[in-house]
C-alpha cells in the first residue's frame, strides 16, 4: 500500500491551491505549545525552529528543480536568523537549534534522493538519520545521554514551575480578590478548576521527559508536513506530490511492526533497559495509527475543511479514550481498508 493516497499533481509551474486548511494547521501548531499541559508536554514551544528551516530545505530542494533561486536565498536567510537569534544561553536551547537545522538538512537531502517517493517516506528517512547523527553527537558529548535526559527533565520541570508560579501570580491580583468579593462560588469553582489543571501539568511534567524521543519525532513530523504544504503554495518549482487530505491518509502496513516492537518490548520481562525504547515506539507508532484513523473517521463524517481542524485539534487536546478510538480504527483500516470498502464498486 502506498504511503499515502495524494491528489493529482498540478502541472508544472502552478503552485497548489486553498490556504484554509494550511492556516488551521499553522493555527494549531503554534497556539498547541503554548496551552498547558502541552506546553509542558511539547518538546520545543518554538514551532519556528523547525518550521522555517525545513520551508528553506524546501525552497533549496525547490531551486535544484528548476524554481527560482531568490525564493531559496529569502528563506535559507530567514531560517539562519531564526536559529541564530533570540536565547541560547541555555543548554536546551541549543539542543533545539541544532536538531531544527540537522532535521533540514537531512530531509532537504532525501527530498533531491528522493524525487519521487511521497512526502511521508522522506519525512520518515530525515528523521531516522537526524535520530541515527544525534543519537553519535549524543554518545561522544561531555555527560553522554544521561546528561542530555538530565536538561530535558530539567527544562519540563522548569515549564511547570514557571505555570504554577503564574497561578499563584493570578490568585493575587486585585482583580481576582475582587472576584473572590463579589462573585465567591464562580472564584472558587475557577480556582479548583486552575488546581486541577496544575496537578495535570505537574504529572506531565513527570512522565513526559522519558518519551522525549518520540515527542520529539512527532513534533518534528508535523512541521515538516506543514513546511511542505506552505513551500508548494508559494513556490511554482513542485518537490513532490502534494499532501493527500487527512481523511485519505494512509501509509504503509509493515508499520505495524513497530507498533509490535513497542509493545513487546513493553511486556516481555528481563528486558528493562530497552523499555523506554519500546514506550517511544509505542507513542510514536500509536500516534501515526491514531491519525490514519483519524482519517477513516473523517472519510465517514466528511465535515467541511475547518470542521476539520476544529476536530483534529480536539482529538489533541481531549486525549485518552478518544486517542484509543481513533488508534483502534487506524489498526482496523490496516486489515478492513474500510474506505475503500464504502466506494462504489464500478
């Protein structure tokens, strides 16, 4: 099966058509990391870092094919500045910088390999060589990987401290004591509500560095897929066949091997120093399995395109028995392929 159904490619020198869906995603990709508690859960809330140097890896890849070598030159300019500018005092930050710039790299070159494989495929190489390169940078950096876990626990238990220092920030302003005055049971109601939230933010901030790996894939993943939709709706030079619709998307179904991987690793005993590998693969694997059934439940409901983005984007916030709804119909379209069953035959 194919990696994913793409719509027919326009002819050369005409960029792609529709901004709306491309602006919900943009939309979501950037308020998403900054909303507790996936902002606590997000591995970089700067969507820029990976976002403008994979639209330069495009436009370089763009120009190779005969685009315009002044829409390259704009955006390799503009991602050198968005690596180079603002913090980098700390050691989190330059470890997103460097996985942001070696990401575009990597799929800027499997984009000129690969000239006809579809997006996902690339995507998916780019990240397992970044993962192979950083994971060498990491053995032969002072400290080693358990130094790199160290920052990022750090920097995921700092995010929480930093909401829980503004909860408390709020509580003591004039207006919320007025509101305490006036209106008791709505401040009370609202301050059990902000409690709730800051315990859910505290035990993300728990959990969440030992997934880092496959959060940080799948962050990645997003941006790249988002920087292909805007490189082809502003460049006239094609890179590859445009994204399908996400009510269409499907990808190969050896990948449920990893999703297997993951999960043996999980549950067979004596093999506790690889279980952390298989929580990754599980997360990651379950993800793309959540999304394909995403699509299936798309496919039947066929909202408009900015129902569409309203959903997906509360499928990502009201996680849990959703997230293993749309899992549990992206395993079964493995074996069913329920959409094509719903076609008229002809």
């Amino acid at each position: 099966m194919a990696d994913a159904v793409a719509e027919p490619t326009p002819a050369g020198g005409q960029r792609e058509r529709g901004w709306a869906s491309v602006v919900g995603a943009l939309v979501l990709l950037l308020l998403l990391p900054a909303m507790p508690p996936v902002s606590v859960m997000v591995p970089v809330a700067e969507t820029a870092l990976f976002l403008v140097p994979a639209l330069a890896a495009c436009a370089l890849a763009g120009w190779k094919a005969g685009g315009r070598l002044s829409l390259a030159v704009i955006w390799v300019a503009f991602a050198a500045w968005v690596v180079v500018s603002g913090p980098t005092s700390s050691e989190y930050s330059l470890l997103a910088r460097g996985w942001g710039v070696l990401v575009a790299v990597s799929f800027g070159s499997w984009a000129l390999l690969w000239p006809d494989r579809p997006f996902l495929t690339r995507a998916l190489a780019a990240l397992g060589t970044a993962m192979v390169v950083a994971g060498i940078a990491t053995v032969v950096v002072p400290g080693g990987p358990g130094r790199v876990q160290q920052v990022v626990a750090s920097e995921t238990l700092r995010r929480a401290d930093v909401f829980d220092a503004e909860w408390r920030a709020r509580l003591a302003t004039k207006d919320w004591q007025d509101l305490r005055a006036t209106r008791a049971e709505a401040a009370a109601w609202l301050e059990q509500s902000l409690e709730e939230q800051k315990v859910m933010v505290r035990r993300t901030a728990e959990w969440s560095p030992p997934l880092f790996p496959a959060l940080l894939a799948l962050e990645t993943l997003a941006a790249l897929g988002l920087a292909w939709a805007l490189y082809h709706r502003v460049g006239r030079a094609r890179i590859g066949a445009p994204l399908a619709r996400l009510r269409e998307f499907r990808f190969n179904d050896q990948f449920i091997w990893g999703l297997v991987s993951g999960l043996a690793l999980l549950v067979v005993p004596g093999l506790g120093p690889v279980r952390g590998v298989g929580a990754n693969l599980l997360v990651f694997f379950g993800a793309l399995y959540g999304l394909r059934g995403a699509g299936v439940a798309l496919f039947f409901l066929a909202p408009g395109r900015v129902m569409t983005v309203v959903l997906v984007g509360a499928s990502v916030v009201f996680s849990g028995a959703t997230g293993v709804i749309l899992v549990g119909l992206g395993l079964g379209d493995t074996w069913l392929d329920w959409r094509r069953r719903a076609r008229p035959s002809t």
